[in-house]
C-alpha cells in the first residue's frame, strides 16, 4: 500500500522548503513530505547572497530569525564594462549567508512545522484521476517540484529543454580575500554576451567569488571561465577545491505551468532573474504560491499558473527588456552612470535584480539621459568613473 500524504514537494531547498512552509502555515494538519537526493546540510553552486526581499518573505512565512547567520552587508557597487562606478547603500541591507547554512535552516523550519523530510530521488511520477504515484511508492494529493535547474520532476512532465540563449552558465569558488567587506561586488565584463565576475564577503572572513555568463553560447570552458573571473578580480582567485559550475534558467525563456497536480516552482520553473542570476527570491515567491495553490487539488495547477502570471508578469516583462539592453556595453555605461547620480534609479535597479521590482519611467528616462551625455557609440571618448 502506497504511503499517503496531501503534498509531496520534490526538492527541499528554498523553493521547496517555502512550499511547505506555506501549506503548513495554510492547513497545519495537512501531511506534507519533503523529499531530496541530498543529505542536508549540503553545498550548493550560488553567490549565497541573501537580498532582504528574500528575508522579508521568510519573515511573512514565519521562519525563525536568520539574520544571525550572516552580518549585514549594506552597500552595492557595480562597474560597469566602460569603468562608470557606483557604490551606495541599499535601502535595507543584504546578507551573505553559504547555502549549505541557508538552505539547512530553512529545511528545519519546515521539519519543526510539520513536514516531514526523507532523503529520496525520485525517477518516476504517474498521475490519475484523484492523486499522483511517485516511483509506486508515494502518493500525494498534489506534488510540488522544486528539484532545481535540472529538474527531473519538469523533465516527466514533457516540458522543452531550455534553450541556450536563454540558460546562464555560472562558476563559482571560494577565496581567502574580500574586495569590499562591506559591499556586494560586481564588474561587468566587456563580452559579446552579458557577463560579470561578483565578490560577496562571507562571515568570518574571505568571499564568495564567481563568473557568470547571460548566455550558454558564450559561456567557453570552465578554464575559460576562470580566465575571465581572474581579469575582473586580480588578486580574489578561488582556492580551486571549491571551484563548482552550474547552469540557471532564465525567466526569459518559456514557463510550463500545466494543469492537474504536479506544480513546478523555483530554478525547476526557470525563475532565474535575467539581469543578476539571482534566484533565491523567485524560488522563495514561487514556493509559497505552489504551497498556496496545492491545496486546490486537482484545480492545482490551472490555479498557480494564474498566481504565478498575477505576481510575476510585469517583473518578467520588465526585466526581459532590459536583459536585451545589457547586452550593449554603452546602455550599461548610462545605466551605472544614472544610479550613481539618482538614489531612485539605483534603488529601482536593486528591487529589479533582487526582488520582483520593474522599471520606473523616470528610472528608465534618467538612464536615456546618461545616455546622451555618454555620447553614442563610436564617438571619442573613454569615459570615466563618476
């Protein structure tokens, strides 16, 4: 006889764990399983950057503190391919916090509410009329599948690969030294595809260093790779022991959000922020509305694709735009330029790349107008940081 439970979420990190969370917040008697290939606490590929919109979520979800996990790290500094700088405070602080401690702590908040956490891989799903089988063993009103990038649960389901253009390439390591330690760090590299090297300082000393590429036909070797990564950053190399690769899903590229009782949320539903990488807050949002949407049963997933296009559309949109732009050195110049001139285009660029932000008009025309004072592309002149 098959074990029962209301939901089964594939994938016990950020997305999987706001999953169940929030069912439990929502239905504290409900039977939620949380299954992972992994043995927590385990590594993960990522800056382990931790914007507040992250830790605001987790707050609403009724997770215990995290902010003792990682020191406040106030400011932002980018730099952008033609050397314009800007480095100010962001209006709430972020946090650095390694994924093996964030994810860990997260995985215990919803183990101390209720789920229940069991190490699993999971190779085969069948869906009927009233519940889905995963691998003839467990069954579930509605299963939830936060598996990440190279999700198993979005391959069962018939979803596309995603395509090259739209999937970033990512290495990251870990080095003894800190470019700013009270700053997260990011230079952007004069490529043919968008790219940046990023410093994030990490407790107790040292940072998290990495390189990613907006397009995986531009992405090269992992030597390639470091190459880049020690151009942008002399000085920071990784110790190569913790050198690891990853690819990431953007959000630019098609969703699959079927109907019936398998929901997908976080990298597994290609949530990747297109502009930064980052996708602990989309992974985190979308978690808690499969966690909200489940308890629809078969309604499930006709209901979370309406959520999912409620919440994310115009952010989607927004940034989908202007990942097209980045792609010009020159538009990135402007844009550096303008954040450093007005809090309000820095402050709208922050929300953007780390939370579910959009482009302001008056963002977006301040940015026009570094533009023109840049003079247009081939003109003399190298500029110069501001």
């Amino acid at each position: 006889m098959n074990e029962k439970y209301d939901v089964a979420v594939v994938g016990a990190g950020p997305a999987g764990s706001a999953s169940a969370l929030r069912v439990l917040q929502l239905r504290p008697d409900a039977r939620v399983l949380l299954l992972d290939a992994a043995e927590f606490p385990r590594d993960k590929t990522c800056g382990d950057g931790i914007a507040a919109h992250v830790l605001e979520l987790l707050q609403a979800l009724g997770v215990p503190d995290l902010t003792d996990l990682g020191p406040a790290v106030p400011r932002l500094q980018l730099r952008s391919p033609g050397g314009r700088v800007v480095s100010r405070p962001c209006a709430r602080p972020n946090r650095v916090i390694p994924r093996a401690v964030f994810d860990a702590q997260l995985v215990s908040a919803a183990v101390a509410r209720g789920a229940e956490l069991r190490r699993h891989r999971v190779r085969r799903i069948d869906v009927h009329a009233g519940g889905v089988v995963l691998d003839e063993s467990i069954e579930a009103a509605v299963v939830i599948g936060a598996d990440g990038a190279n999700s198993t649960v979005r391959r069962l389901l018939g979803a596309p690969d995603t395509a090259p253009k739209h999937t970033a390439v990512a290495i990251r390591g870990y080095a003894p030294t800190t470019v700013e330690p009270d700053a997260l760090v990011i230079e952007f590299a004069r490529t043919r595809y968008p790219a940046y090297a990023w410093s994030f300082p990490l407790p107790g000393g040292g940072s998290n260093v990495g390189y990613g590429v907006f397009d995986r036909r531009g992405a090269g070797s992992r030597q390639e790779l470091l190459d880049a990564l020690r151009r942008l950053l002399p000085g920071h190399e990784p110790a190569p022991d913790t050198v690891r690769g990853h690819h990431l899903p953007l959000s630019t590229g098609p969703r699959h959000h079927p109907d019936g009782r398998v929901l997908l949320a976080g990298d597994a539903a290609a949530m990747i922020n297109p502009l930064t990488g980052e996708g602990i807050f989309d992974a985190v949002a979308s978690g808690v509305l499969a966690g909200r949407a489940a308890l629809l049963g078969a309604d499930a997933g006709a209901a979370h694709r309406r959520a999912m296009e409620h919440s994310f559309s115009l952010h989607h949109r927004h940034g989908a735009l202007l990942a097209g732009l980045v792609a010009y050195p020159r538009f990135l110049d402007a844009a550096v330029t303008a954040a450093a001139r007005h809090k309000s285009v820095f402050d709208a660029a922050v929300d953007l790349g780390l939370g579910r932000g959009t482009a302001p008009v008056g963002a977006l025309a301040r940015v026009a107008a570094a533009y023109v004072t840049l003079g247009l592309p081939g003109r003399a002149g190298r500029p110069q940081p501001v």
